[in-house]
C-alpha cells in the first residue's frame, strides 16, 4: 500500500493507513508466492465484511514488500462496489 501511495495517487485509497480494517487498498494479486498468501485476522475480517469472495483479491497494506512478490502482477481495485462480481 506504501508503495502504490508513494508512486501511484489514488484517490480515498488507504484510509485506515495500513491496519487492514477499512478495505480501502483492494488489489488484485496472481503470482503471489507462497510465504505472501497468508492473511492475517483484520485482513480475513475486512474481507469478509467488505463481501469479497474472490481468492486473488487482497488488501494491498497486508502485503510485504519481499522475494515472494517476485513476478507477481497487483491491479488495484477501483470499482469497489462491485468486488463480489471480481
């Protein structure tokens, strides 16, 4: 989420400033490897909340900047009204 807001201006994304409960930051991941697929308890929580079903849709401030993003590929979600459609 850092890096997107440091390099990309999105408007409203990030609002909770990384602690995974606004659902703001949604990104859509493939390639991820398999030490950055793990998701921690507010990620799951907002998630779920947020009505999201889609496995490759994750908050972008719960995930590490390290080796396992390597080849991976991260699109931010702007329509997130219809993320259950994603």
């Amino acid at each position: 989420m850092v890096l997107i807001n440091e390099k990309i201006y999105v408007e409203d994304f990030g609002e909770c400033k990384g602690i995974g409960r606004c659902g703001t930051c949604l990104v859509e991941v493939h390639g991820l490897g398999a030490s950055a697929n793990a998701m921690e308890r507010n990620e799951k929580a907002t998630l779920a909340k947020c009505a999201v079903k889609n496995k490759n849709l994750r908050l972008a401030c719960q995930i590490m900047i390290n080796n396992a993003l390597h080849n991976a590929s991260i699109k931010i979600v702007e329509e997130r009204e219809n993320v259950e459609d994603l």
